[in-house]
C-alpha cells in the first residue's frame, strides 16, 4: 500500500483540512477529526499508511 504525507492546513470543529505534501497545487482534503490522531495541530505532519494516520 503506498504511503502519503500530508500536513494539517486547518482545522474546523470536527473537520481537517489536510494537503498532500508532494501535491500542494492539489485540492484540499476534508477528513473527520475522529480518523485523525487526537493531538494534531494546525501545521502538523500526517503519515498515512494501511489506511490509518499517524503523526510523524
């Protein structure tokens, strides 16, 4: 399964607006906050991978 970075743009109630670290051109991508690790911060790297995210 690939591996893809992203970083947290924002963050808006229980929403993450994430984008792809080797796409920025790209549009954002809206993830439940209950599917993102509970102590991300805006600017934070993310890891997914398995289907699962984790910070890194």
């Amino acid at each position: 399964m690939e591996t893809i970075y992203y970083i947290v743009k924002s963050i808006d109630g229980d929403y993450a607006n994430l984008i792809r670290e080797d796409a920025q051109d790209q549009d954002t991508k809206l993830v439940a906050r209950a599917l993102l690790p509970d102590n991300i911060s805006e600017g934070c790297r993310l890891k997914y991978e398995f289907l699962q995210y984790e910070i890194c």
